[in-house]
C-alpha cells in the first residue's frame, strides 16, 4: 500500500494508553524526542490518566476507542497487559494510526502473526518496545563482536531474573496463564533473547525446564532452557520472576569474554586471563544514561513515522522473538526439544 509522504514534517501526534507502572518510564522517554507531541492519554485509572494528562498538557480520553477517534492523533503507543494487545492494535491500525506497542508484541504467535500482517496490509508502521538493543551496551557488544574481538563465538548465557512475584497481588494479569504464559520468560527473558538475535542471529531450537517456586503450582516462575543459533553458539537462559534483580549477557569466544548488563559492559581477552580465570578487563559504565534506551528507542519510531520506513525492531522483529518463547513453553509441556521457525517476511511500507 502506498503511504502518502508529501504532508509536511513535523512533530508526530501520539496518544498514550496504559499511564501506570511502567507506563510512566514511557513518557519519561516520549518527552526526551521532539519529533512526538502527546495530545492525548487513556487510563482506566481515573489518578494515572489526570496525572498525565496534566504533565502534557493534553486531552485525556474517555475510552481508548474515544482515543482513536480523535482527529488530533497519528500514532499510538501501548503500554497495556499482553493480552489486550492484538485486540487494541487492530483497532488503532483500522483507524488509520501506526502503533508503537511495549514487548511482548502478543501472547501468541498467532496473535503477533496477525497483528504483523494487519500492519503491513495497512501500510502502516508498528514497532514493538525492545529496547534493550537501543542500549549502549547493546551497540558496544555488537561493535566488539563485529570488531572479532571474541574470535569465535562458542556460547552465550542469558540471566533475566527479578523478584516480582512478592509486589504482584494474587488477582494480577501476569500471574494467570492464560493471559500471562510462561511468565518471567514473557516478561524479563524476552529481552536477553531479542538480545541475542540482535548480537548473534536468530534461535532456532530450544529445551525448557520450569517449576513453580513462588507461585500456585500452574504459574511457573523459575526457567531454564538450552538455546541455539543456527549451527554457531548454543547457550543457556536462566529467568526466574523469584529471585534479585540480575540482567546480563556473556558471550564467550576463542579469543576473549564479554559480559554485558542494561548499564555496564566488561571484556577480557583471552591472553589476558590468567590460569585462575583473572586478569585485567576492559569496563564501561552507562548507569548515568539512566532511561536513554527507552528514549532512543521512541526516537527510532518517530524516525520510522516521518520517513515511512520500517524501524527496526518492527513486528516480524518481534514475533521472532516471541517464538521463541513459544517453543520454550512447549518444550516445558513437552519435555522435549523444539525447533523455533523463521517468521520473517519482507515489510509491505513504501
């Protein structure tokens, strides 16, 4: 479909629905990119939705199907629970809106598949919110291993892990299977393995383990799982919903080791590392980019808006890694190895 790019540029004017939580990391972000202008917000919460709409200075909808009527609205942008998602996103795109929707893209590989194929019938733009591959450390690892630095890469360990499951209340939507699957992969392990197709290419097979330690027995909170790249690195993927904070990346090679978190990086060579498995390391430290990830990363969507391209991290992006995480729960159900397939195809935006 082709898409009419003759309009002036100038600020896109996006509406924000889902204003609590991590919602206001959002608009922390939205704020940072002059190229988006919020003129409206949705919140079933009367106190998120008052909030925000006084912080833009912007009209504040009854519904988000009032929110999409509006004539004062380019684009979307959805920080709203898994399983509204689809329903919501084809909403938008039938009213003519591009949408910038908050990982998962869906709960389903069916979901994300329809709602992937919606956007480019439409000719309009989606992207979905991984934006830990905005990072610095995401660009510094990517620099390093392109650089060959590691030499050959031989595996990888994924640790996503945060102890959620004491601040949820027992009513909560990521504690029900149904609309929260495979619950701290979904929500945390989703990131290291974006992650990884971004440094090293796409898993293709997996083989899963979980348990409930936390949580009622049907709502698993602790996995670990055997990840594959094609026929290079095969890595492993601890993510609990149980346990501290941990999130980070290492990738080992011939020739050196890097670790990567959302804010730090680290790499020693392998001639500088002695037999004890010390030595000295090249550091950085991003903690004071704070939110940067996040901004860039709504900047790369107004980019892709005003230029009628596909951003990265656009919807097949996103359902591949969302397939991953799919195999991973029927490997679980299963108790055996599963092939992830490639759902990649070629944007339909002129």
């Amino acid at each position: 479909m082709s898409v009419d790019t003759t309009k002036e540029r100038g600020p896109v004017r996006v509406a924000i629905a889902g204003l609590g939580g991590h919602g206001k990391t959002i608009q922390a972000a939205v704020e940072r990119v002059a190229d988006l202008r919020v003129t409206a917000v949705f919140d079933p919460a009367e106190a998120e939705a008052e909030a925000a709409a006084s912080r833009f200075g912007c009209a504040r909808a009854a519904s988000y199907e009032a929110m999409l009527a509006r004539d004062d609205v380019d684009a979307v942008v959805l920080v709203t629970p898994n399983h509204l998602h689809r329903a919501q996103v084809e909403a938008a795109l039938a009213a003519g809106l591009d949408v910038f929707v908050e990982k998962p893209i869906a709960n389903t590989v069916a979901d994300g598949r329809a709602m992937a194929e919606a956007a480019d019938a439409a000719g309009q733009i989606m992207m979905v919110g991984h934006n830990m591959r905005f990072s610095r450390t995401a660009a510094w690892a990517r620099e390093t291993l392109a650089a060959g630095q590691l030499g050959e890469v031989v595996s990888f360990e994924i640790h996503f892990s945060a102890a959620n499951t004491r601040h949820l209340a027992a009513d909560a939507w990521r504690l029900r299977p149904d609309q929260c699957p495979l619950l701290p992969v979904m929500q945390l392990g989703i990131h290291g393995i974006d992650l990884i197709h971004f440094l090293l290419g796409p898993i293709d097979e997996v083989y899963a383990f979980a348990r409930s330690v936390t949580t009622r027995p049907e709502v698993t909170d602790s996995v670990t799982a055997a990840l594959r790249v094609g026929d290079g690195p095969i890595g492993t993927m601890v993510s609990n919903y149980c346990t501290q904070v941990l999130f980070e990346i290492r990738i080992a090679g011939t020739d050196g080791t890097l670790r990567m978190t959302p804010h730090t990086t680290w790499f020693r060579s392998t001639e500088a590392t002695d037999g004890n498995g010390d030595g000295p390391a090249e550091t950085a430290d991003f903690r004071a980019y704070d939110i940067e990830s996040y901004a860039r990363q709504m900047e790369v969507f107004s980019e892709a808006l005003l230029n009628r391209v596909a951003p990265e991290s656009d919807g097949w992006s996103g359902l591949q890694a969302l397939a991953v995480v799919e195999a991973l729960q029927q490997s679980v159900q299963t108790h055996a190895p599963q092939s992830v397939p490639m759902l990649r195809e070629a944007p339909l935006i002129d």
